[in-house]
C-alpha cells in the first residue's frame, strides 16, 4: 500500500466551492485522480481538466508553482519525497480557485 501510495505525486491543490481537493499523477502512467466526488462518480473532472490541460502546454510535465518564499534546497529534497512535496505545496504552491 505504501509503495503504490508514492506513486502518486500531488500536482495541484484546488479551492472549490465543494471544498479542498488535490489533484494527483501517477509517476509512470501520467494519469490523473482527483480527490473530489465527480472524479470518483465520473473519473474525471474540471480539477483534472485543467491539470491536464496545464501539461499538454508544457509538454507533458505539470508546470508546479512554488512561492520564492520556499526554502531552495528543501524544495528541491522533496522532488524525491511525494509526501515532502504535498507539505511544500500545501505551505508553498499555488492554490487554484476552480
Ligand atoms: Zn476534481
């Protein structure tokens, strides 16, 4: 469980009147899940939508917003670390209103 666990990286947290959802990929299959209950109903959503979109322009890779304020080198260490990455996300990234 823990292995397959990590290979989900989280991309993007969103604000959504439905609440707080994270939008993730899978490292080797680049596909997306979402937290949200039109993901679970429909396996899709406008929170995968839009990361989709977001790495269809930027050729596959999802362009992360990390705040200049984040420690350089602890930003860099979680690169590795799925669960590093959510915390610098949830203290650092970009939170998109959808
Ligand atoms: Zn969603």
């Amino acid at each position: 469980m823990k292995e397959k666990l990590m290979n989900w990286i989280i991309t993007q947290i969103f604000l959504s009147d439905t609440g707080v959802h994270e939008v993730y990929v899978h490292h080797s299959s680049h596909k997306l899940r979402c937290d949200c209950s039109g993901f679970s109903a429909r396996n899709t959503c406008k929170h995968a939508k839009f990361v989709q979109s977001r790495m269809n322009d930027n050729g596959g890779v999802y362009p992360v917003q990390i705040d200049n304020s984040a420690d350089k080198e602890a930003s860099l260490a979680s690169t590795d670390d799925p669960k590093a990455f959510r915390e610098l996300l949830l203290n650092f990234g970009k939170i998109e209103a959808l």
